[in-house]
C-alpha cells in the first residue's frame, strides 16, 4: 500500500510535462564541487535584503530532505556548511549560529548576508540575518541529527549537542514556561527576544528529544519536555487550536492563528498534541486559501511551503485524498525554471511586523524559494523531519 501510495503522490507532483522530482530539482542547485555549501533561499530576487542571503532555516530543512531523498552526499555539503560556521564565526565563539549567511561555497571566515548601500557608501546587514534565533538553532540540530543518523560521522552529533548548549541559556520558568526566542542584531551586544513562540518550542523539544536518543544523555530529556509543555500551554480549547506563543513579557499569549503552530506540534508528536484531524478541521475550517492555505488568518494567498506541510502531514495521517489534492495545489506553484514559487500572492502577509523595521509587515512573495521545495521533497519522500 505504502508503494502504491508513493508512486501516485510522485506522479501527482511530478505532471506528464517531465518536471523533475523535488529531490532531483534540490540535488540540482549545488554547483559540481564537493565544498561545504548553503543555498541560496530566494536565488532569483532582486530585493536587496533577500539577495545571496542563505537562510538557516531554509537549508536546515533541505538538508534533512536531501536525506530523506537519500541523497547523502548533497545533505553533507549543507552539513559541513552548518559545521563550518559553527566553528569560523566571526565574533562568536559559543556554538551559535546565525540566522543566514551569504549563499555559495563557504570560506573562512564565514561571510554573512547583506548589500553595499550606495547612499551611505557602506556594507549593511539585516538585523535578523545576523542574529540567532531559537527556532533556526533547532532546525540545525535537527539537519545535524539526520546527518548523523545517516553517516554515523560523530561530527554532525557534536556540532548539534555544542547548538542544544548555547540554547540552554534562553530557558524560562515563569508563566507557560518554554524558551525564549534568541537574539536580534549586531554583535557584540545583540538584544534578547524576550517573546516565546510555539513553532520554536516545537523545534527545539524535537531536537532536544533527538539529541538525547543520539547520544545516549538523558539529560536532554528535561528541556524537551520543558518546551512541549509550553507548547501544550498555548492550545486554545474554544478554537482547537494553538496560539502562535506570547508578546514580549512571555507570559501573555498571542492569539494569532498560524499554520506552521499548528501543523508542527502534530507532526513532532508532542505530548498531549491533538489527533491530526482535529488540526487538519482547524486549518480548513480557519485558513483555507486557493486550494492549499495561508501563512496565518491575515489570509490574502496561499503559502506554498505551509500547503507542503499540510500534505505531509495528511499524508502520513492516512489522509490520501486530502494529499492528493494538495499534490495538485503544489503543482500549480512549480515555478517554469524549476522548484516553487513561495506563494501566489504579489504579497503574503504573515500577520507579523519585521523586526528590522515595525512599520512593514514581514511577508512572502510570489517568486521561487528553496523552503517550499525542501517541503515538497519531504511530501514526495513522505519524510517527517521531526521525527
């Protein structure tokens, strides 16, 4: 059955005009050297601040695909570039790792994303780019941990345990509990995220949970729990549904309804998660957006990458007709050049502000983005990253 399944879900996100599969389409961004390397997140934009920027997350996620696709020698490439600017920062020397870095081959020292300014005749970063947030640190440990998993190469577990170190720190013990959300801006004095998100918690108690199964130290067991209990503090009862975390003070939840808060905790298989179908309900019921559904409900398009998420979780649920049709929606966003286009929106909001500037809200655009075709890699391979 499980055969069966595979090979409908690959025809249904492979159409008879020969695209490649997305595990062929990810091996297919790499250049032909063996260096360590990070893709870049959007590699045909023109806006400045998203330009040659590789972000963490956004290559975390493709190497836990590629691994998925079974395709080791690609997922080490982004590996040994994770490893790399573990240890070749260039300010800190604490096992963190930024938010993005610039996209390519790396060297040493490690460069980080950003653009010459013509007006101030200077180079600029962006405030998140160069930070550390929770959630992309975990993300990390979980790519590090498949590696791992795959190549039994102690490197990768090491490099995951030295990022599950430097997050230790951003524990809290009022309120819901959980863990704070990590840095903003510029060493060496960036300041605190003082908000605690569900998506992050969801991250870092699957690596914790992950690390502690791969080194054998039981020890990880406890901040797991500390962040799935948060987590479990966030679900709302009266909507089946998680709020996205707290404001600033970490104790008051914030009650914006957003996909990835929702569809996470199931997949990761937290303690006390909800079956799939009461999340599935929620989302169809409160996000639903061109046959796939939106980044949150500030609605206005469809969100490629979180539709992938929807699929794969429908898919290893049992859901196959809800998978199918997803199948069909992702089609739709493949991008003529190759991969996904990061929503059908000209702008997708997210419901969120940047935090580089407070006036803008932090959107997604409708031009081609490595998340969306790690995500559907992970579809076609029916690969759960979490678990």
């Amino acid at each position: 059955m499980t055969v069966v399944f595979v090979a409908l879900f690959f025809a249904l996100i492979s159409p008879a005009c020969a695209s490649p599969s997305p595990c062929a389409e990810l091996a297919a961004s790499f250049d032909t050297a063996s260096t360590p390397t990070f893709l870049a997140s959007y590699p045909d934009t023109a806006i400045r601040e998203l330009k040659d920027a590789a972000f963490l997350y956004d290559n975390a996620v493709a190497a836990v695909a590629l691994a998925g696709c079974n395709d080791t020698a690609h997922a080490r490439r982004i590996g040994d570039a994770i490893l790399l600017a573990q240890e070749h920062d260039r300010f800190w020397r604490d096992g963190r790792l930024r938010n993005a870095y610039l996209a390519g081959s790396l060297d040493t020292p490690v460069k980080l994303s950003g653009w010459w300014d013509n007006m101030q005749n200077r180079w600029l970063e962006d405030g998140y780019q160069v930070a550390s947030d929770n959630g992309n640190m975990a993300w990390a440990m979980l790519a590090l941990l498949a590696l791992h998993r795959a190549t039994h190469d102690a490197r990768y577990r090491d490099g995951a345990a030295r990022l599950g170190e430097w997050s230790l720190q951003w524990q809290r013990h009022n309120g819901p509990g959980g863990f704070a959300g990590g840095t903003f801006d510029q060493e060496p004095l960036p300041r605190q995220n003082t908000w605690r998100s569900t998506e992050h918690n969801t991250d870092l108690a699957a690596a914790y949970a992950a690390l502690a199964r791969a080194t054998g130290d039981k020890r990880w067991r406890v901040p797991a729990k500390a962040a799935a209990r948060f987590v479990h503090a966030m679900w709302k009862p009266s909507c089946r549904c998680y709020a996205v975390g707290t404001g600033l003070d970490g104790v008051t939840p914030n009650a914006l309804l957003a996909l990835d808060a929702q569809v996470w905790p199931v997949l990761a298989g937290l303690h006390g998660a909800p079956p799939a179908g009461t999340i599935l309900a929620t989302v169809d019921m409160k996000l639903t957006q061109s046959g796939g559904y939106a980044y949150s409900e500030a609605l206005q398009g469809l969100w490629t990458e979180g539709t992938a998420q929807v699929a794969l979780l429908a898919a290893l649920s049992g859901d196959t007709a809800r998978a199918a049709a997803l199948a069909r929606t992702l089609n739709t966003m493949r991008a003529p050049e190759g991969g996904y286009y990061a929503s059908n929106a000209p702008a997708l909001p997210t419901g969120f502000m940047l935090d580089t500037d407070p006036t803008k809200p932090r959107q997604y655009f409708h031009i081609r983005a490595l998340a969306p075709l790690a995500w559907a890699a992970l579809v076609e391979q029916r690969f759960n990253p979490f678990r």
